[in-house]
C-alpha cells in the first residue's frame, strides 16, 4: 500500500520529521498495524510494508510528527475492496 502524503507548517511551528501510518481492516481479527516513516520532504509518498488483501476495506491513518513528539491529529482515509 502506498500513501502520499502533504505536511503543512504552522507559521512559527516546528516541520514535521515522521510519519505514522495505522492500517486496519474491519473485515479482518487481526489488530491494526502502524508503521513509522521519517520525512525527507514535506510531500512525497511512503509504502507500507504490512500486507493488505485487496478484496477487503481498510481504514488508514496519518499523523506527522515533530523531532520534539509533538504530533499532529489524525487523517482518516477509507480504502474499498477492489470489485
């Protein structure tokens, strides 16, 4: 699964350095999986290792984060099983 990504900066605010990616499916028992990625630029796009079956829906999250811990909330996108 890939995910492209856009952090915008708060004026006076530190530049996000991470990326926390959580993918969960409703369709399966499994827990959710959260993936950490360190941000060279404030767009791009980063791949999520953790295996998906197409044929199910997936819930994914993102938050950036700063060097300092601050993070940012989360974005909730919604992936459909392919038909």
């Amino acid at each position: 699964m890939r995910v492209l990504y856009e952090v915008v900066t708060a004026p006076g605010a530190q530049r996000p350095t991470g990326l926390a990616v959580t993918i969960n499916s409703p369709d399966e028992s499994a827990p959710p999986t959260t993936e950490a990625f360190t941000l060279a630029s404030p767009t791009g796009a980063v791949t999520v290792t953790a295996a998906v079956d197409p044929s199910r829906a997936y819930d994914i999250y993102a938050s950036a984060a700063t060097a300092n811990g601050l993070a940012s909330e989360s974005v909730r996108a919604e992936l459909a099983p392919e038909t």
